[in-house]
C-alpha cells in the first residue's frame, strides 16, 4: 500500500497547492493592474447618469462591494469566505440575478459537451496514431497529413466548418443553442431528443479537433517503442507479434496519459471558444456575455471555475496514471 | 553546422512549411507596396458585398458602346430574373389564386407571364401566407416588369429650366461596354466585410498584424522559457526548485485564463496589438523552460562541460558555448510552435471579445469576431470568415510541417 499512499498523497498536496495558487491569481491579477478597478467600473456602469451624487454612491456601493477599501490582506480574506460560501456576488450585466446562479445553470452544459468530447477524442486519436504506427506505409502516409492539417485548424475554426456544412447547407443540425429555442427544459422525450441533435455538432468538432494532435503523439511514441531493444528482444524469443504490440502500446499509452494531463488546459480553453460559435449554452458563450456586458463578477468567477474544472481533470487524470503505471504497481509488491 | 543546414532543407517538410510560409510573407509585404489603401478604409455603403468586378454605371452609360449580335442574350437576360425557383414560386402563387394546374407551363415563358399578369394582385392574402412571402412576390412582380421588351431603354436628363426630362441617350438590348474603357472600374476579390471594408486588403494587412503578434509572443515566451530552463537546470539546488514549482503550477492552471484575467484588467483602450501579443507571450513560456531544463540537465554533467568548467569558464561562457549549441535546435523548434499558437490564441481572444482595439489595425482575430458578430456564416457570406480560417490554418500548417520536418532532422527514430 506503501508505493500508491506515497503517490497519491504527492498528488492530492500538489492539488491543494495548484488551487490554492488559482485562487491567489485570481484574486491578485485584476488588482494588480494600474489604475482603480472600482473607478473604471463605475464609470461603465454610470454611463449617461449625471447626478454626482449617485456616481459617488455607486461607487461607494462597489467599493464595499469589493472591499477595495480595505487592506490586501483583509480583502483576501473576504474573497476567500465568499468563494467558500458560493457567493460570488450579483451579476452587473444581468441584475439583480447572482453570480451562482448564472453559473449553476451553464456549467453542466460545459462539463456534459467537454470532457466526453475531449475523451472520445483521444482516444481515436490514439488508436488512429497507434495504427499509423504499425501500418507504416498507406495508412501512415494518408492519416499523418490529414492530421496534421486538421490538428492546425483552431478548434472554432473547426466548429464555423462544421456549422457551416451541416447545419446551414444541409440542415441536418440546428445552427445555434443547446435545445430548441422553443423549449422548456424539462424531462420529456422531445427535450432530451432535441438537446441529442443540438449536442452533435460541438461534440464533433471537439472530438475532431482533439484527434489529429493526439494521433500525432502517439504515433511518434509507437514508432520509438516499437525501435525499442525489448521488442526486438521478443522477437528474437519468437514471441507472438500481436503480443508485442500488447506491450509497445501499453507503453506507448502512459506518456499519453500524462500528456492529456498536461494539454486539458489548453483544450479546454479552445473547446470554450467553439462553444461560442455555436452559442451553446455554456461557460464560453457565459464568458462572451460577461464580457460584452462588462461583468467583472461574471468574469472573475467563470473563470475561477474553469480553473477549478481544469484542476479536478487533472488530478482525476493523475490518480488514473497512478493505477496503471506499472512502475507504482512495481513498487507495491516489494 | 553547413552540413545541419544542407541536412534541413533536404527534409521536404521543412521545405514545404518554409515556402509556404515565405510566400505568405511576400505576399504580406508586396502586396501593401502595390495597393495603397488604407485597410480600415470603408469603402462599401452596406454590408457584405459579394465578391466580383464592381462597374460604376455612370462611367459605363458615358463610355464608348460596341454592338454584339449574341443569340442567348436574351435568354440569359430572363433567365436571371425568372430563374428555376422564381418559376416554381409563381406556379404556387397561381395555384393558390385558383388558377386550374393543367393551363399551367412553367417552361413557357411567355405564356407564364401572362397568366402571372392577369392573376397576381398584391392586395389579395391568402390563408397562411406570411408577410415575408407577400413582399416576395411584391419584389417578384417589379422585377418582372418589362422583362419581355425589347425596347430600348432612355437615358434623360432633366432640362435645368424647365424641369423636364429630355432624351440623351438610348441604351439598346445588344449594347455593351468594355469594362477596360470604362472609367471606374473596382475589383473586389473577397468583396467587403461587414463594415463595408475590402476584405482582401484588410486580410493582408490582418495577416501581417497577427503574424507580428504571433513573432513577439513567440519572442518573449522562448526568452523567458530559455532564461528559466537555463537557470533552473544549470545551476539547481534551490534555484530549481523555485523556478520548477513556479512551472509546475502555470502548466495546470490553464494560460487561456489567465489570458482572459489580464486582457480585462488591461482594458479595451489599453489594448494594442504589441501589448496583447506580450500578454500571451508571458502565458505560455512554461513548456519551454520545462524541455529546456531537461536538457540542461542531461547536458550538465557531460565530459566537454566538465572540461570547460576545470579551464575556469566562467558560469555564462559555460552555457553560452557548451550548452547553448546543443539545446540550439530544440529552442529553434519550440520557437516555431510558439508563434503559431501565439497566432491562435489572439484569434481566440478576439473571438471572446478581449482581442486588440478595433479602431487600430486589423487583426485575424478581430475579423473573425466581426464575421460572427455579424452571423455571416449563417447568412452563408463564406468570403467574411472562411478566407480568415484558411489564413489561420495556413500559418500554422506551415510552421507546424516545419516544425515536424525539423525533429525528424534531429531525432532520426522519427524518420519515415
């Protein structure tokens, strides 16, 4: 029990740790910019009004708001009871609704679209690479380019491609939301049946554009397996080829693994943007309206969530590594 | 070093990366020294104007006419109003107005037209048609008018004194103009975008901004990448420590945050394109210094190091010339992927609304953000966006096959 403790109390510290800083840069970098925060968004909420007074007062109003008024460290410490109570405030750009709220309803829409997308993705993606590894020749020689370019597209580009094909010109799909613009969510066959049709499109572009990267990688770690002394060693033995590759993917796997962990951020931050495109009703298309309507709250907190979605991914990730890489399994046993 | 050199271009995937990218940048260059025009320049009243030839008519009525006897003029003259779909249209409408279907030949012109004449009424309603529909047939029916004439059409001008119209010219059925004699004459290859701006020298001028984004971003990530992976592998103890812990952490916590964080406490007005392009720069430095450090470490304790540090070489010509040349490579490709996704991801701020100040110069980013502000993918307007993804897609494409072409120069196992 002595190697997986180890391992996976290293990573649960590591995890408090990341979260921690999460919450630090959060909080910090916006008051870290020149200039009073509080004054530039009372000046955009203020457009048009001309009593001073109430200009003074909004202000005032924000300035409690944030705590801007007190020192760093007491308003760290109000930022962090709030972030613990759920309470991110009131949204600016949608009054008097809260923050939460906002949140709670696009969140599983993100989650639901993202991570099976992002899942499915790799792992086509690594039987594709895995193949182009073995096949060499044809296979290699048609997927590697076709990967290659796909894996270029930035993912939005992907999802206006698809939207444009699919959904314009054959109108297989609808263009825009995630269920019929004339629903209701509730539990009914219709509904469920229509956010299915809504949820094809994102889904794929996702899926696709995550496939040609992660294709790519495992192709060039299969390749350097497969040149590995052991496998020629086997050989030599006269073990069964389809064994052999048994074991290069097996081996080939674990970086990939890691690898996910480590690109999730990024993915995410694109599947987020071809959420837009599609004006899925999720954190991208809630970011793009904090934004357009100048919502400070919205924005700091949406993207404190994703953060916190990345991190959990990761650390999901990393206690699966643990399970699997036979290295820990090795240190188990003696 | 030659011999490494030869040994690149002799990869045709570096070759390939490297022209396309080359052409782009002539094109970037060159193109700006032979159209002059500003790219922010509105030129178009309107949105989205399809691509084409753009004649101006008054030119045309004043210049030289030549005669041309074509047979299917006249055909292709009422085929562009009354097309497969128009004809369609009008047999519903006759339908509806109680006109019996056997009287009705959607192939006979003549008699089509007829019967649409003695039918249609723009005061009638028929149950569940909507008010979209009956102003299509309203635009349907002025469309229609006169098509089958053959006369010719008067040019007046009105008398000054008196007020009244007098003819100046006729303009026959078979007239026609050369487009190279006419005096303004403007060639809009991508038409215009939704400010009414020439989409092909604003997408020049774009690709140039945001090629600079993506060679500063690359800059300052690969400097700050290297100085850190540098320090942190070659010098160690507490210094790596530090410096990994820092890595470690900017590696989890997603750069597409923390870019979206800073460009908002930044500030639209703040924003230029220099300062969005160091922005991300800062965010994505963490790969490199992770590989760099990894280098370094494997290196640190070769023979010709060791040898360099017992001749007393100092810590900074140790690295400069024993360690420098051998992660040289390495740095080179991480460069080349840090411009394009540098590139990508101020596409992608834009997108979010959080890209460069509009009012300053074009950007990938920023047209893209117009296109879908404006829905021109679902409008079908494929010239506002889809010349911008394949822009986008062709940056990287090549710097990416360059990328790949060089590691298959350095790490043979790759090699096909």
């Amino acid at each position: 029990m002595k190697g997986y403790l180890k391992y996976f109390s290293g990573k649960l510290a590591w995890f408090l740790v990341t979260l921690v800083a999460a919450f630090i840069l959060n909080f910090i970098l916006p008051r870290l910019m020149p200039g009073d925060p509080v004054a530039i968004i009372t000046q955009r909420v203020v457009q048009g009004m001309t009593s001073q007074a109430g200009v003074q007062k909004v202000y005032e109003q924000y300035a409690e708001l944030f705590g801007t008024n007190k020192p760093i460290h007491e308003q760290f410490i109000i930022y962090m009871r709030n972030i613990v109570q759920g309470n991110f405030g009131l949204s600016f750009s949608q009054y008097p609704r809260p923050v939460a709220d906002i949140l709670k309803s696009s969140i599983w829409w993100t989650i639901a679209l993202q991570f099976p997308a992002i899942i499915v993705g790799w792992l086509l993606g690594n039987t594709l690479g895995a193949l182009a590894a073995y096949l060499k020749k044809g296979f290699d020689k048609v997927l590697m380019p076709i990967s290659i370019f796909i894996s270029n597209l930035p993912a939005f580009g992907m999802a206006v491609i698809l939207l444009v094909i699919f959904a314009v010109r054959l109108k297989w799909f609808p263009t825009a939301g995630g269920y019929g613009f004339d629903m209701i969510p509730n539990f009914s066959w219709d509904y469920i049946k229509s956010v299915l049709i809504h949820y094809q499109l994102p889904f794929w572009s996702i899926v696709l554009i995550s496939i040609g990267g992660q294709a790519i990688g495992m192709r060039a770690m299969s390749i350097y397996e497969l040149n590995a002394d052991y496998v020629k060693y086997s050989r030599f033995l006269g073990i069964k080829d389809r064994k052999i590759i048994g074991y290069v993917f097996r081996n080939a796997m674990l970086p990939q693994i890691t690898g996910l962990a480590l690109s999730i951020g990024t993915m995410v931050g694109g599947a987020l943007v071809a959420e837009i495109i599609f004006s899925y009703p999720g954190l991208g298309s809630t970011l793009l309206t904090a934004v357009m309507g100048q919502d400070y709250p919205l924005i700091s907190a949406s993207t404190l969530i994703i953060t916190l979605m990345v991190l959990i991914a990761n650390f999901l990730i990393e206690i699966l590594y643990g399970v699997i890489d036979p290295r820990i399994k090795a240190a188990q046993v003696e | 070093m030659l011999h490494t050199i030869k040994e690149v271009f002799r990869s045709p995937k570096f070759t390939i990366g490297l022209a396309i990218f080359v052409v782009m940048l002539l094109v970037v260059f060159i193109y700006p020294l032979i159209i002059t025009d500003d790219p922010l320049d509105i030129i178009g009243l309107g949105t989205f104007f399809e691509p084409g030839i753009y004649v101006n008519l008054y030119d045309g009525l004043e210049s030289k006419t030549y005669v041309l006897k074509l047979e299917d003029a006249a055909a292709n003259r009422i085929a562009s109003k009354l097309g497969e779909q128009e004809r369609l249209d009008i047999q519903e409408y006759l339908l509806l107005a109680g006109v019996p279907e056997e009287e009705i030949d959607i192939e006979d012109t003549e008699k089509l037209l007829e019967l649409w004449l003695n039918n249609y009424d723009p005061t009638v309603r028929f149950p569940g048609s909507t008010s979209a529909k009956r102003k299509y047939y309203a635009r349907l029916d002025a469309s229609l008018d006169g098509l089958l004439s053959t006369e010719a059409a008067i040019i007046a001008v009105k008398n000054e004194e008196t007020g009244e119209l007098e003819e100046k010219s006729l303009v026959k059925q078979d007239d026609y103009v050369n487009v190279s004699k006419v005096a303004n004459v403007r060639v809009l290859p991508l038409g215009t975008d939704n400010f009414g701006r020439d989409m092909l020298t604003e997408l020049v001028s774009a690709t140039g901004v945001s090629l600079r984004i993506g060679l500063i971003a690359g800059l300052v990530a690969t400097s700050i990448g290297l100085t850190l992976g540098l320090l942190s592998g070659y010098i160690g103890g507490w210094v790596d420590d530090v410096i990994m812990f820092i890595t470690n952490l900017f590696i989890v916590i997603p750069s597409f945050v923390l870019l979206v964080l800073i460009s908002y406490s930044i500030g639209q007005e703040q924003r230029g394109a220099s300062t969005v392009a160091i922005v991300i720069g800062f965010t994505s430095w963490v790969w490199t210094a992770r590989a760099v450090r990894a280098q370094v470490i494997s290196l640190r304790h070769r023979d010709h190091v060791n040898l360099s540090k017992l001749s007393g070489h100092s810590v900074a010509h140790i690295i400069i010339f024993d360690i420098l040349p051998y992660i040289a490579s390495y740095v080179v490709m991480a460069f080349i992927l840090q411009i394009s996704s540098g590139i990508l991801a101020e596409a992608g701020l834009s997108i979010l609304g959080l890209g460069p100040k509009t009012t300053d110069v074009p950007t990938l980013g920023l047209m893209m953000n117009w296109a879908m502000i404006y829905s021109a993918h679902i409008m079908g307007k494929w010239w506002a966006y889809f010349p911008v993804i394949v822009v986008i897609a062709l940056i990287s494409f090549s710097l990416n096959l360059m990328n790949t072409g060089l590691d298959q120069v350095f790490n043979p196992t790759l090699r096909d």
